[in-house]
C-alpha cells in the first residue's frame, strides 16, 4: 500500500503490527454465584472479594498502566524503544484507563449527593 503526503517522506516502510493478544475466555464454573442477601442487595457468594477490594484491584492496574506509559515514553526518548507506536498505544490506554475511573468517580459522588438530598 503506497501513499503519499506533500512534505513527507518515510525513509523505511513501516513494520507489522504485532498480533493481537487473544480473548480472555471464561467458563460457567468461574462465574461466581450470586444470592439475595438482607435488603435486597446482591452478595457473591463464596469468592471473599468486596467492592473495597476490587475499587483497590482497579486502582492498582490504572496505577500499572501508567507506569508502563511512563517508562515507555523514556524509551522512546532515548531512543531505546524502536517502535513508537507501542508507546502511543500504552499512553492512549492509560488516558482511557483514567477518563473511565473519573468517569466512575464522578457518577458515585452524583449518587452519594443524591441519597444525601433524600427527605427521611
């Protein structure tokens, strides 16, 4: 595939993407069940995990993915990493990461806000 953009030349062609990493799967058995618990709240049953946990499960990988954007954009000013666009796509990553943890921040202060402004 040839194309070109008036004042710009590419020295060398452009290499392959690498593969895509395949699809998690999950099996019926991993699907942890769930009952009714007091008040109508929905409990996991047996799997020990709680909305704490996993909030701090979340925040540890947004914390992983920044990391990973930040040492790879070192590299690629040093010019360690030899392609770039393995750093825009872990920076592009991050940034929806966080856009999304905002996003849910913002959605549960609207609805602590909400249940505050409740009449009892």
């Amino acid at each position: 595939m040839a194309f070109s953009i008036p004042g710009v030349s590419l020295a060398a062609p452009l290499p392959p993407l690498p593969p895509a990493p395949p699809s998690p799967s999950i099996s019926p058995s991993a699907i942890p069940s769930q009952t009714t618990g007091v008040g109508g709240a929905v409990t996991s049953a047996g799997t020990g995990l709680d909305f704490g946990s996993s909030l701090a499960s979340a925040m540890d990988q947004l914390g992983a993915l920044q990391q990973n954007s930040d040492a790879l954009a070192t590299k690629v000013a040093t010019g360690e990493l030899k392609n770039p666009h393995e750093y825009l796509m872990a920076a592009q990553e991050a940034s929806i990461a966080t856009q999304t943890a905002v996003a849910v921040r913002n959605k549960a202060l609207e609805a602590f806000n909400e249940i505050m402004r409740m009449p009892l």
